[in-house]
C-alpha cells in the first residue's frame, strides 16, 4: 500500500497543523530535506526570516547498527523558541537525534517538534502532527517534478 | 501587476529548469527563504542528499545604503560542484554576495546559479533561469497558506 500525497493535501494538512500549536516562536529549523519545503511555507505564513535547515546522514555499518549523523547545525541568532519541522516522524531516530543536538549546543533555546505524519511506532511523538501514517508515503515533492519528466517525454518521443 | 506564480506554474518551470541545467553537480544550496522549495525538490529530482541552505539578512542602515548580510554559511562535506537556486533574481544583490561568500571559503568548488525568475536590470545573470519577470509575483508558498486560512475561517465565521 502506498499513498500519495499530493500539494493540496499538504496545503490542507499544513493549515491544520497552524491549528494546532498553541505556540510562539521566533524560528523555524526544517530537517533536510523531508522539512524543507514546509519550513518555507511556515516562514511565510508566521512571517519569521530565521528558518534555518539541518542535515542528516545515515549510515550503514557492517559491525554496527545503523547510524546517523546530524551536520551542518545552524547559526540561531536570538530565537528563544524554536520549532523544528519535518514531514514525517518514522522511526523518530532522526527526530531524537536532532533535536538532543540541537537541545545541547542551545540549553536556554526551547525547541518544539511538529510534523506532518507520525506514526506509533516512532521512539518520539511530536510536539503537534497531523495524520498518522500507516502505509509509505509518496510526497508530491518526490515524485511531480519525475513524473512531469516522464510525461513530457513521453509526448516528445512516442 | 502582479502575476500569482502557482504550485503548477512552479512544478512547469522546475522542468524547464532542469532541461536547461547541461552541467553535473553534486550538492545543492537553496537561498533561504525563496530557495528553500525547489532546493527540496531539485535534492529529490537529481537523487542528491547534500541539499544545504544559507540565510541572509537585510538591513536598512541610516548612515549607509541598505545592506545584506549573509549568514548560516553552509558545511559543505565534499561536493566539487554545487548548484545554488533561488526563486528570483531581482536586484541581484543576494545572489551576488552569496556566491562571492561561498566561493571565498570554498576556494576549489565551482558555483552555478539558477533560479526561476530573472530581472533583466539584475546586477548578476544566474548561470539558468526560466523566465524573466516583470511584474510583482506571489509565490504561492507565500499565499497558499494564508489564503486557505481565510477561507476557512469565513466558511466557520460567516
């Protein structure tokens, strides 16, 4: 079962998640690269300029588990509150990670999670989501712009 | 005038970006805000992970003419050439110094520039762009948000 999740589903979803959180904050860091085009709708939409981005690398590893890696932790200026975004919270590995980093290298910043889709098995629930997931998730920005591709070219070279 | 850029019109000129792009990179660095959606969607499309972002403040100084700073210099783990997008290309001034920035510190790493959007009285000519603008435009991550709220809020509120 997969499930596609298209622009007008995550224009609603991300409504209903402004909705949600009875929160302010000063910043918005977006979890590259599942949380990057809802941080920039969200800088928008609360008119906030510092939205910044992580990055996140997994590794796989013969002698150990899995790993991942957080890098290219973001400068915050002068955000005491700071909500950190992404599309989807898994396994919540990545989620946990980033924001123990992130917890640890600003202690007087208060950060708050909020995420699209969740699902129960996750190791951490956001702060703020909006559907639960059960089955994998095609988002719009994964596979439009391939599509789109596959089309014109089709139509190009029949 | 003002020309309502969509969520499709988008999607179409992320295409004809592409088409246009005759050069390999491996990383992506999206101005932030205007950079950040279609960083994400260029990362997916080209299959590439080290999508990065970079901020810049403007100022308004009373002594001086306006002036930008950039901040959020990204890490760049080992990308040779790097894509840099934004939306649009207006005055040119953002671009301009983003790309001076980076090129500084990254002194062996070759920088293009793309966006969807070019002024022609823009002081820096992006390497691609798509169209060239000559009216106001509103992004549709800059409206779509606000606008579904007020709809839903008249349709709760008559």
């Amino acid at each position: 079962m997969r499930h596609y999740y298209s622009y007008d589903e995550f224009l609603q979803d991300c409504h209903t998640l402004t909705q949600k959180i009875d929160w302010e904050f000063d910043a918005i860091v977006g979890i590259a690269r599942g949380g990057l085009t809802i941080s920039h709708l969200f800088g928008e939409y609360y008119d906030i300029r510092e939205v910044y981005s992580i990055n996140t690398i997994g590794y796989e590893d013969t002698t150990k588990l899995d790993c991942t890696e957080v890098f290219n932790m973001p400068t915050i200026r002068c955000a005491k509150n700071v909500l950190l975004v992404d599309d989807i919270v898994d396994s919540g590995e990545t989620l946990e990670l980033v924001l123990s980093k992130l917890s640890s290298r600003y202690p007087d910043t208060t950060f708050k999670t909020a995420s699209l889709l969740y699902k129960d098995t996750a190791s951490i629930k956001p702060d703020w989501y909006v559907k639960h997931a059960d089955v994998w998730i095609d988002f719009f920005w994964s596979d439009d712009l391939k599509n789109l591709a596959k089309a014109q070219t089709a139509t190009t070279h029949p």
